[in-house]
C-alpha cells in the first residue's frame, strides 16, 4: 500500500498577515547588513540617540546587579518606580499624582500597544495626524480598529490642529493619537489647538493618548506642552505616554511608562502581566537613577542636537530640487524631495531612499512609511562630521539629477 504524505502548512491569522514589519528597521538592517560588509554608509535611519547612556545610569544597573536585583517585580513594575515617575510628573505640572496613575513597561511602544488593546475594538476608528510615528496604525488595526488620517499642512511645520481632527471624525471615532515632538516631522503642538482636542476628546467620550517620548527636544523658542496638564481635569480622558529611550539615551534598555486613570492602568497591567510580565528588574534600577537626575548629561545631548539642526536645515535646501522645513522639536528632518521623482528611475520616497543608498552609500528612511511619500525622514543623531559627509554625498548624487 501507497501512503502519501503531505507537508503541513503555515496559516497565519488576518491581524499578522496585515501588519507590515516596521520600514525604520528595514533601512536600519540593510544599512548595518552594507557596514558588515565593510560598505562606508553614512546612516540618517536610527530614530536613537548616538551618546553612550549616561554613566551614573550604567553604573546603578552594575550595581543592582550586585546586589541581586535579578528577580520579577510586580508586572506594572516597581512602586518604587512608578512613584518616581509620578514624582517627576507632579513636580513639573503641579499634579498629585500616586504609583496607581503609572505603568511601567518594555518601552513606550509596549505601553501604546496595551492602550490600544485595552481600548480599542472591532468597528473603532481612531484618529491620527500625518505624517505618523509607523507603528500608530498598525497598533490599532491589530487591536481591530481602523486608523483614520488627519493631514497636516507642511507649510506649518506639520503642526496638528482641530480643525484636521474634526474633518475626518465620525460617529465611530474611539480616540485620538497625539505625537509631539512628532517623530518624523519634528512638529509641536501649539496648546491652544491641544486644549481644543482634549476638550472636544471630552465632548466626544473619545480618549486622547499623547506621547512625548521627545518632550525635552524643542527647539528656538517653541514650547512643548503636555495633555498631561489636563489630567486632574479629565483623568478618563486623558493618557500620556513617555520614554526613558530618547531623553536619557537608553533605547536598548526598554523601559516606557503610561500615566492614565488607575483604572486603565488596570487594564493595561491586566494585559501586560500575560504578554511580558515586568519590565526588566535592572532597567528599573537604572531608570530610578536617571530619574533622580543626569541634567548635566541630557543638556550635552540637547545642546549637541541643536546644533546639528541649526547647520542641517540649511545646508538641505541649499541643494536644488530639496525642501525643508525647520523642524520644532525632536532630532529629525523631514524634507520634501519629489522634485526628483520621474527622474533616473525615481518615482516615489522608497526608489529616492534607493537612489540614495546605492549611489551616495547614505541611508534615509522613505516617507511613504509615515503616511508622506513626497518626503523621507533624516535623523540627526549622528554625529556633525558624519552629518557633513552625507550631505556632500547627498548633493553629488542629487544633482547628477537636475
């Protein structure tokens, strides 16, 4: 007798099948795959600081591995934790805020992935300005929601305002998504077009999450303001998220935190105790030293970025073809270079990115996976002599173009 046998077969679920591996690690991974090789690459992708993390920092993680910090925590982390970042909170806008308003996870990422899995159901639309952080959508889509875009004006610096919000709602609106600094704009939020989203979020019983992983990166007079300040006032309303990765240099360390109503920190503990349990026990210890203090520190980062954006800007829309917008915050660039498009094979931001990195060996991210295909995102956080060299490379291959 003949048997015949068959492989099995893979099948994944509509929500995996939908999301799209996030396009910043794919220029990151072809970017390090080329300096593997030995390829001089001058890379404009990674969204992260290029300074070492602080050393006190480094040196309580050390420490609190010497001590025997290893074990689990609680899975919203540590009190002692949440605390201080309720502290820092309640120092900063007046607040009074408790441990019970704050969760602590694997990066602000985790944090606004839980929110919306805690908030966000089948039929939900939630609003989000664009150009977008690229995880934004696909988070609420895989929470089986629909993202809904609301386009900003790069005439004003990208700048979210109500009156976007309000053209694209519906009666299925659930919530609003606020990034500011906005990565990959750079835009920040005037307050008094916040204060109109939260009160019409209030009107709407639809929740605002805010996140100001860049808070501390705002420049030439602009002034971040933080949909924190409305949190006494509408604490079901309201969600913050933050990020020990930018504003202390520690991206690898992974560690984020929400403030929210305690019931939804609840919520997202609930769910965060069955994906990761807590974030790591020596992040956490780290974490509290950078709470208790780097100023010194997180000044040579901010001053150090000022800097670059100040020579960046110009030396962009110096070369024929490239238009930039002087960004108010973060450590991104985000110019328009359609001009270039239909020349040498070049028809959208992903063929220019291309264009770039084969010609110029300089990698950008492409626009197009922020919502802008028109544009591509350039990070400052390298250095001022590897920020030179790859605007001269730019240049060359640009104007082989015109």
């Amino acid at each position: 007798m003949t048997i015949t046998t068959t492989r099995p077969s893979i099948r994944f679920t509509d929500r995996v099948t939908a999301m799209q591996e996030s396009p910043t690690l794919v220029v990151l991974n072809r970017a390090t795959s080329l300096i593997a090789q030995g390829v001089d690459i001058v890379d404009f992708g990674p969204g992260e600081p290029d300074f070492a993390t602080p050393a006190p920092v480094a040196e309580a993680a050390k420490s609190a591995i010497d001590h025997g910090y290893t074990k689990y925590t609680n899975a919203s982390g540590t009190k002692a934790l949440r605390e201080a970042i309720a502290r820092r909170y309640n120092a900063r806008y007046g607040l009074s805020l408790g441990h019970e308003h704050v969760i602590a996870g694997n990066g602000g990422k985790q944090e606004l992935f839980n929110v919306m899995l805690a908030l966000v159901g089948a039929g939900d639309e939630v609003i989000i300005p664009s150009p977008y952080w690229v995880s934004f959508p696909d988070q609420v889509e895989f929470a089986g929601g629909k993202a809904v875009f609301a386009k900003t004006d790069p005439d004003d610096r990208f700048r979210p305002n109500m009156a976007q919000i309000e053209a694209v709602a519906s009666e299925r609106t659930r919530g609003v998504i606020l990034n500011s600094p906005c990565n990959p704009t750079g835009s920040v939020i005037r307050e008094s077009e916040l204060a109109k989203i939260v009160e019409w979020c209030v009107q709407r019983d639809a929740f605002l999450v805010f996140d100001e992983t860049y808070e501390l990166f705002v420049y030439e007079g602009n002034q971040h303001v933080s949909a924190v300040r409305w949190f006494e006032q509408y604490p079901e309303t309201v969600i913050v998220v933050n990020s020990m990765s930018k504003t202390f240099a520690m991206t690898g360390w992974r560690l984020g935190y929400a403030v929210a109503h305690p019931e939804i920190i609840r919520a997202l503990g609930k769910i965060q105790s069955h994906s990761t349990s807590n974030p790591s026990t020596v992040t956490q210890h780290a974490s509290l030293r950078a709470l208790a203090g780097v100023d010194d520190d997180v000044q040579r980062m901010y001053e150090a970025y000022r800097e670059r954006r100040s020579w960046l800007v110009p030396a962009l829309n110096s070369i024929p073809g490239i238009c930039c917008a002087d960004p108010d915050g973060a450590f991104y660039v985000f110019p328009d270079v359609s001009a270039f498009y239909g020349k040498a094979g070049i028809k959208d931001s992903q063929s220019f990115a291309d264009y770039l990195l084969d010609t110029a060996r300089v990698a950008v991210v492409p626009g197009a996976a922020f919502g802008a295909d028109n544009f591509v995102r350039i990070s400052y956080a390298t250095s001022m002599e590897r920020i030179r060299e790859g605007v001269a490379r730019m240049r060359d291959a640009v104007e082989r173009l015109v």
